[in-house]
C-alpha cells in the first residue's frame, strides 16, 4: 500500500478497502488529500451549472450561419490579400529562394577567396 495508490483511488472516487483506509487515517499525506477530495466533492454537488437559456439554440444558430450546404463547406467570406492561400504561398517561396542565393553566396565565398580571383597569389 502505498500514497500514490491511495491517492489514485480518491481521486477516482473508488472507495477504499479496509487496509486504504487504515492507510489513509494513520498517514498524515494521505488524511490531508482525503479531506481535501471530499471538500471539493462536497463544493461541486452544491454547485448548480449556470448556461444560460438558449445557449445551445444561439450556437447551433452561428453554426448554420458560418457553414454552407450540407457538405459543410465555409461561406466564402472577403479576406485581405495576405490571408488568401496563394499569398502565403508566394511569400513562403520568396523566403526560400533567398535562403537559398543566400547560402549559395555563404558556400561561394568560403570556396573562393576574394584575392583569389583573377589576380596574384
């Protein structure tokens, strides 16, 4: 029997043999998180839920206004011209193509030395 094993049991709200619970009433850990698990069990049953009326009936009315058709299909909706998708991609291919003159320039001069070219050693 150990702490862990107690403390797993309470918190799933499984009840507790008679060694758990010896456990639990002679080991100070133990007492201390049983206490506290019926304190919080106790604090939610005395809490009621609070959604108001016709909550679900105003979401699943957004829903519908968001969705088109029965294919779930988006509305198309006016964006601006860097949230289209054809944007995004064109600026994600600009960024690697100078990635990569960059690194081409990096190996180039690391390959070729300035003084190097076309002139005396």
């Amino acid at each position: 029997m150990t702490c862990t094993e107690t403390q797993e049991k309470l918190t799933r709200g499984e009840a507790l043999d008679d060694g758990e619970r010896d456990h639990a009433l002679s080991c100070a850990e133990c007492g201390a998180f049983a206490a506290a698990c019926a304190t919080l069990d106790v604090a939610l049953t005395e809490l009621e839920p609070c959604v108001p009326e016709g909550f679900a009936d105003r979401v699943m009315a957004r829903i519908e206004r968001e969705v088109d058709g029965p294919r779930g299909r988006e509305r198309a909706t006016p964006t601006l011209w860097y949230e289209q998708r054809w944007a995004g991609m064109l600026l994600a291919s600009a960024a690697a193509l100078v990635a990569i003159l960059n690194f081409a320039r990096f190996v180039a001069g690391v390959l070729m030395p300035v003084g190097s070219v076309g002139g005396a050693p």
